[in-house]
C-alpha cells in the first residue's frame, strides 16, 4: 500500500451489561475511538465500525456477532488497523488475544487512549499476552469476591436484585417491594395452572392482553415456566439450587400453593394435565380407538363435513372415525349432565385436606436442618461421609414426603365451580379448560360403526365415567 494511502481502519466497542438495550456507553467508545483515528490519519469506513452492546466477552461460549464481523474483515484483507476505547474491550480472555495474532501476521496496528501496538511485533505481542493474563486473573478475583458476597447476603435472605430487565417479575427494582399488578398476574398464573390450563396457553393470553416480561419481550412456555418456578415468589431465597431460608421480601404466594404450582409443572403427568399447547380439537388426543385402545387425532378431508378424529395405529384391527361436530355435540352433552348429577359430584369430591401451616413448618425445619448437616461437614473432618450421605437421604425423603403432602392438600380438583353449568356457561370455557375437564370427567371410547352412511350412531361411542 502507498505510504500517502490513509491506513484502512475498524472501530469496535464493547460493553458487558446494557440495561434497557441502552447503548449510550458504546457510542460514547464510538467518539473517542473516531477522534483517535483522526489524529492518526485513519480512515473508517461505517461498515467497518462493530459493535457489541451487553455481551460478555469472558465467557468463552458467548458469540460476540461484532467481533467475529471485524474478524472477518481482517480475514477478507479490508483493515489495517484496529481502535479501541481500552484493551479491555477488546480482549478479555487469552484465546481470543490468539486468534486476533494468528489473523494480523500481515501487520495490523492497535490503537487506544493508552498507546498504540504493532501486532506483528514480536516485543508487543509479548506485552499483549501478559496484559490479558491480568485481565483474566482480575475477572477471576472479581468472580471469586462476588459469590462469597452473594453468599454472605443469602444467609440474610436478600439476593442480588433484579435481571437483565433492571428488576424481577412482581417486584420493583430495590428487590424486596412488591409491584402489585404483577403479582396479581402471578395469582392469575398461578390459579390457572393448578386448574390444569397449559402454560403455554397463558404464556400466549398474556401476550395477547400486552403483558410483557420485565425486559417488554413476549412470554414463552419456557419464560413463564421459570418464573413461577422461583422461590422467590414464596418469599424463599435459593443459592446453587437449594432454597437455604426465608428471604427479606414478602411472599407472593403462599408457601403450600407454590410448592403445589411447582409441582404440578414438574410432573407433566399430573392426573388433570392432559392439555398441551399443540392441542386444537375438544378430543384429540382424549379419545381412544374401541379396537386398539390408541388415542385418536384429528384426520382431515377435502369433502365438507368430513374431517374428524380417527385412529392411525397402523396395526389396528379396525379403525375408526367419527366427524368432529358429531362426536364433540355428543360427549359436551354427557360432561354437562355429568356436571349436573348430584351422585357423581359427591364421588368425585376430593378428601378432606389436611392443614398446610405445620407441614411448612415441618419443611422448612427439615431443609434447615439439611444445610446445618452440610455445614458440620464442612467444619468437622471426623463426620464421616457415609454417616452424612445416610442421613441426607433420610432428610431429602422427609422433604420429599412433605411437598407431596403440601402440593396434594393444596391442589383444587378442576371441576371447582363448574358444578350445575349449563351449555351456555360451557361455551365460555376455554378449549384447553374444556378438554382437561373431559378428561377428568371420562374415558371416551370409539368403537367402528356397524353400517356407513351419515348420521351418528351413540351406541359406538363408549363413555366411562372416571
């Protein structure tokens, strides 16, 4: 390149942790990087100017999209030199100081408030290598002093505060304040999932009624899930997965219904959790085949009337299909009168529960007693890790015995409040409230008709009431 040739180059700026998706701070690296390049003569070109707002560069299996984008431009030829606002930015991490030298053996200059560097030159690369060691050492420390402190302040029953959105779901941003029109929405959550409606189903309402996360994103099953997963929400303070006592923020449910909510999400099998967000159809999925006891799903026609459930067991002896306002008109009329029978509204009551407050206080006894166990370990060499390992099991079983109490003496059956509804009220169910009160109500068997033809014929259809 001719010496009177302005040098090619890329600004990059970087920046850990963004709230908001700000990105006040990286532009403020933008200006001061600008103004160094035109105090050498550097050109940079705007494509040439990469940028990686809130993304970490110590984790190595975190992609920084601008890094690998300069990356590639100096792969492609198209720099000549790099600026930065501080080496930091640039280079956390050993690795990556590595792979930038294997790329600029061609010579690519490196500039920053503090001084300039020659890749290519041996006595600066050696200068490089050690300024990232202690950059790595510092993050390490830095890492090390923050968990001991997140340590000290769990036994207070007070975690760091908030997320990546400034604040927790149901609380405002101090941590330890309620935001109430959250926690009504937790309520909801909370009361809708122990009536057996898929949380993808609500994930899905809540965003069709705006209700945003806290970063304004939409919910997911997976985000949803996670929240009210937390033991935050019980007033609980968690560390390293273990909930270690009561934290200094109130609760917004109550210890037994959370531990029912978690439990009922934990087990997909749970007896009233027959509705998945992939369910469209009143039966599918409810209803089985008379001849090989599979579950029948929805079969699509191209003639008008046509399309309903069928079995596709290909080893069926016999299967059937029954159209889907035919088979859907006949089982609503049997769930309703079932819901208006007096005989089957006292079978099917629930068992007088037993008082949730002293199995609380059963269990948080026990998993205090679990940590003092962990701790006398820790501070006596003599207790032996078998006697430790035995009686831990013995604890984590007491544990385990007490959620099952609490989550059972907790759980509503379904059919709360639908006692004496009539099709109107029917109709203003949801599908997925529908389809798990079908499935608690009966067994829907579908046997092949005798004759074909239209009409429907009730005899083919078998219902059992649970």
């Amino acid at each position: 390149m001719p010496a009177s040739t302005p040098l090619r180059a890329a600004i990059y700026c970087r920046i850990s942790l963004s709230r908001f998706g700000d990105t006040t701070k990286v532009d403020d690296q933008e200006k001061v990087c600008r103004q160094i390049a035109r105090q050498r003569g550097w050109t940079v070109a705007d494509q040439h100017v990469f940028k990686d707002n809130s993304v970490s560069a110590w984790r190595r299996d975190v992609r920084r999209p601008g890094w690998e984008a300069m990356l590639q431009a100096i792969r492609d030829k198209q720099l000549d030199a790099i600026v930065v606002y501080h080496g930091d930015r640039l280079i956390r991490q050993p690795w990556d100081l590595e792979l930038l030298l294997d790329l600029a053996k061609q010579g690519i200059l490196l500039a920053s408030p503090t001084g300039d560097r020659d890749l290519s030159n041996p006595d600066d690369q050696f200068v490089l290598r050690i300024e990232a060691a202690m950059a790595c050492r510092e993050v390490e420390n830095t890492s090390r002093r923050l968990k001991a402190q997140y340590d000290r302040l769990a036994e207070k029953g007070i975690v760091r505060l908030g997320g990546r959105g400034g604040r927790a779901f149901g609380f405002e941003p101090d941590g330890l304040t309620v935001r109430e029109s959250d926690a009504q929405i937790i309520r909801e959550v909370a009361r809708r999932i122990l009536t057996g409606e898929p949380i993808g189903a609500i994930a899905r309402d809540l965003n069709t009624r705006g209700v945003t996360t806290t970063t304004g994103g939409p919910w997911d099953h997976g985000s949803l899930k996670k929240l009210m997963m937390r033991p935050r929400l019980a007033g609980l303070v968690a560390r390293h997965g273990r909930i270690i006592g009561p934290a200094a923020w109130p609760a917004i449910l109550d210890r037994g219904t959370w531990e029912t909510v978690r439990a009922t999400l934990e087990n997909k099998a749970a007896a009233f959790d027959y509705a998945t967000n992939a369910r469209r159809y009143l039966l599918s999925g409810i209803a089985l085949c008379g001849s090989c006891e599979q579950p029948l799903v929805v079969r699509h026609n191209t003639r008008p009337g046509l399309t309903g459930y069928g079995c596709v067991n290909p080893k069926c002896p016999r299967k059937v299909h029954r159209a889907i306002h035919h088979l859907d008109t006949y089982v609503v009329g049997a769930a309703v009168a079932l819901l208006n029978d007096p005989k089957v509204r006292e079978r099917m009551q629930p068992a007088a529960t037993e008082d949730t407050a002293p199995l609380v206080d059963q269990l948080n006894e026990q998993m205090a007693s679990r940590e003092r166990w962990l701790v006398a370990a820790a501070d006596d060499p003599e207790l032996g890790p078998d006697i430790l390992r035995v009686t831990l099991r013995r604890i984590d079983a007491r544990i385990a015995e007490l959620k099952d109490r609490i989550a059972a003496a907790n759980r509503p059956t379904v059919l709360d409040g639908l006692w004496g509804i009539d099709l109107s009220g029917w109709e203003l169910l949801g599908l997925h409230r529908q389809r798990t009160v079908i499935a608690s109500l009966m067994r829907i068997r579908v046997y092949a008709a005798g004759r074909r033809g239209p009409g429907f014929d009730p005899k083919t259809v078998k219902l059992e009431p649970l």
